[in-house]
C-alpha cells in the first residue's frame, strides 16, 4: 500500500484475496488512507453485481454518501478545509455512464489541498466477470478520470488480472489469499494429532498440538478422572448436562465439527454434511439442545454448500422450531435469517422478502437488535430492488426504529448505518435532499463511537 500512495503514476492495484481474509485486506487498504504522504480520500465501494444488476447504480449511491461523509467530517473538524455541496444525482440511463459521472463530479469539488481520488472498488461478490472487467476497463480509458486511482479488491477469482497485466508499469497486483494447500496440510496435522491424543489428554493436546499417544502418569496431588457416576451427580448439582462434564464426549464432539470444517475445506461437502450431522446427534443424545441447534444452523449451510438448496431449506425451517422449543429465541432468528438467504439463493424473491421480514419481527421480539435490523435491512433492499420504494423506505425506517433502542454498541455492530444510507439514496432519487442530508448524518453518527461523540462535544 505505501508503493501505491507514493508512487502516482499507478492507476489500478488489484488485490487478490480469500473470502476470510477480505475484511482484514480491506481495513489495511482502508488504513492507507491516513498514510502522511497521501492526499486523495479513499471511497470504499462494495455493492455486488448480480446476474441482473450490475452494481453501478448501487456503487454511485456509496460515492454519493461517501462524498458527504467526508463534508461533513472536514465541517465538523473546523479546521479551515471544506469542500462544497455535492451535486444532484446525474441523470443517465446507463448505470455505469452515471457511476462515471458521479465520479467525475467529485473530482471537481475535491480540489487543493486533495489530489484526486481513490475508489476501491471491492464488491462482496461478483456474478458478471466479463461484463465487470469490460466496465473497469472502460472507466480507466476516460480522460476525465484521470486523476480517479481504483483499487480492486475480489475474493472470487482474479477476474481483473487481464486489465492489471494490460496497464502494464501502470498497475500493481498482489495476492493476499491463503495458501489453500497448505492450510489444508496444516489442518490434517492437527487433525490426526486431536485423533492420537489419549483419553483425559488437556490442554493444547486437545487441540492438535504434538504430544505422547499414552497419558502421562497423573502428578502428584492432580484431580483424577471423575468416575461415571461421580460426574452425574456433580452434573446433577450444577444443573448441566453431564456430557458437559465428560472429557471423552467432548473430544470426540471436536473431532467431529473439526473433520466437517476439514472436509468442507477440502471441497468434500457430503462427508461434511456426514461429519456435522453426527456431531449434531451427539449433542442431542447427550441432551445438549443449544448446542445442537448450533450444530444445526452450520449443518444447513454444509448443505447448501453442497448444492442441496431444497434440503437447507428444510433443515433451517427445522432448526428455527427445535430452537423455539428450547427457548433459544436468538437462535431462532438465525434460523428465520437463514431461511430468507436460501430462499434468495432458490431465487424466490417475494419468499425471501417475507422471511426477511419475519425476521426482522423476530429480532424485536428476542430483544436482539443486530438480527433484527438486518433482517429489516434485507427486507428493504429487496423491496427496493423490486421497484417498491415507499414500502421499502417503510421497512429501512423500521430498522432504524430498531436501532434507536439498541444499547451504543450494539448500533455500531449492527447493519442500521447501511441501512441509514440506503433509504437516505431512495430520499435523494425523490428530490428530499434535507431528509438524505439528516439520514447520512445519522449513518455516520450510528457508527461513531460513544467516546468518540463525547469528546467531540
């Protein structure tokens, strides 16, 4: 990053990285931005493209909010830079002509002491990588962006490498992802190591480190291993489960959910399904209902990883019952949360809005802001997509309603700032510039810390 802020003659660094890795990467981008030989405002842009959306119009509404993020920071630092009021919404029928234009318009209102622009463009994923390769080239060719650099950050695929390679001394690319082959050598280690370890074996020989196939003699003074009927009395006073207690039942329980992760890793979902699914029924014959409900919710997702859309389905209607009965309202919602995403991936649109939706209802319910508000959120966003904005503003306000009774730092953790911004840009399209401009203040004030405002103040 420090060559790419010092060294102005590159247009585009293109970084590749893993789907774990991509937050980690783009806080590091992020945290260039404040390197003191830079002088361009970095403009983080994630909308996705979608088989029937190609992102531009989502990415000019973050350039938008991002643009009067930064005004009104500088207004508030008072320290003598401004920037001027940002420009009505160009009109263009061509979502990507009007990204450009948006552009294009910031970088005249960001003159002296700025330097032009840096737009990292990092969508959550991308399902048309012809067509975005053809867009970013497009917009590195026109001469009125000249002064816009774009970093371009996929944990997808390198689908933009062949415009990094054509820009030649130009661009700059770097591969941040992890080393598959490796980690899943590293994992089997581990692995075969936690199968070796001896029963009553603690510590980190539990967990995969190397160590003796035989237990150690016991040490002088050491708590022996609890006889069966010593532990289920003890589990008895506790009021746990004496599974909860049972050094074997747990060993046994890790290799399992480690052996799914593996598989799952090693592009093997079946016998991660298998592996889960006994992992699950472990839990449930040992009367661990939280625990099983966990293993469950990881259980649909293995699924769905295999292709199984149907069955997921099925297996987090399941989940959201068996959690319910067991009073696990938090995971309750999870489960609704989890239905709505699958019914999306089952491209049933108006299903998963509704699921949303009842999530978001759910999440009030459970006194769990963070999942009601996204569900709220995703309810919204695909309201809007379906070209229904004023019930789509009725659900973001909803989410927002959420969040003004969640604690300070339950709001920052939440997607209610996303939210903000997003019904804020359905306000702007309408021509309620006053209402956008109170919307983008309150996204910003959402994820300011409580500290933070204090001493602001």
């Amino acid at each position: 990053m420090q060559w790419f802020i010092v060294a102005r003659e590159l247009r585009l660094l293109h970084v590749t990285t893993s789907p774990e890795l991509r937050l980690a990467a783009l806080e590091h981008i992020a945290a260039a931005e404040h390197h003191g030989d830079n002088h361009a405002p970095f403009f983080v842009l994630e909308t996705p493209t979608s088989e029937g959306d190609d992102g531009w119009d989502g990415r000019a509404e973050e350039l938008h909010a991002d643009y009067e993020e930064l005004r009104t920071l500088l207004t508030d630092a008072n320290e003598g830079i401004s920037l001027p009021q940002a420009w009505a919404p160009p009109r263009a029928q061509i979502p990507l002509v009007r990204f450009g234009l948006e552009v294009g318009e910031a970088l005249r209102r960001l003159t002296a002491p700025f330097d032009g622009l840096v737009l990292v463009l990092a969508p959550i994923e991308v399902r048309q990588p012809k067509r975005w390769v053809a867009d970013l080239q497009a917009l590195l060719t026109r001469p009125e962006l000249k002064k816009a650099r774009f970093i371009v950050v996929e944990a997808d695929g390198a689908h933009c490498a062949r415009v990094a390679e054509a820009l030649g001394k130009q661009a700059e690319r770097v591969d941040a992802s992890v080393e598959e082959k490796a980690a899943r050598e590293d994992m089997a280690r581990v692995l075969a190591s936690m199968a070796s370890a001896p029963v009553g074996a603690t510590g980190a020989r539990l967990s995969g480190a190397a160590g003796p196939r035989v237990a150690p003699p016991p040490r002088p003074g050491a708590a022996r291993l609890m006889p069966t009927a010593q532990r289920e009395e003890l589990a008895r006073q506790l009021n746990v489960a004496p599974a909860l207690l049972d050094l074997e039942f747990q060993q046994t329980l890790r290799r399992k959910v480690f052996s799914a992760a593996q598989a799952l890793r090693e592009g093997n979902p079946v016998l991660a399904v298998q592996e889960q699914r006994e992992a699950r029924d472990l839990c449930l014959a040992a009367g661990l209902g939280r625990e099983a409900v966990s293993l469950d919710l990881v259980l649909g997702g293995y699924v769905l990883q295999a292709g199984r859309h149907a069955q997921a389905l099925e297996i987090f209607r399941e989940v959201r019952q068996r959690a319910e009965a067991h009073q696990l309202r938090d995971m309750a919602v999870q489960a609704q949360l989890a239905q709505a995403s699958t019914l999306l991936v089952l491209q049933r649109i108006e299903d998963a809005t509704l699921a949303y939706a009842e999530a978001g209802q759910l999440g009030m319910a459970a006194s769990s802001p963070m999942l009601g508000i996204e569900g709220y959120r995703m309810c919204g966003q695909l309201l809007a997509a379906a070209g229904k904005p004023l019930e789509a503003a009725t659900v973001w306000k909803r989410a927002l309603d959420v969040a003004s009774k969640a604690s300070p730092d339950e709001r920052r953790t939440t997607s209610a700032p996303e939210a903000a911004r997003q019904l804020a840009a359905l306000c702007r399209q309408h021509g309620l510039k006053t209402q956008a401009e109170s919307l983008e203040a309150q996204a910003s004030s959402l994820e300011t810390p409580v500290v933070a405002r204090a001493q602001e103040a």
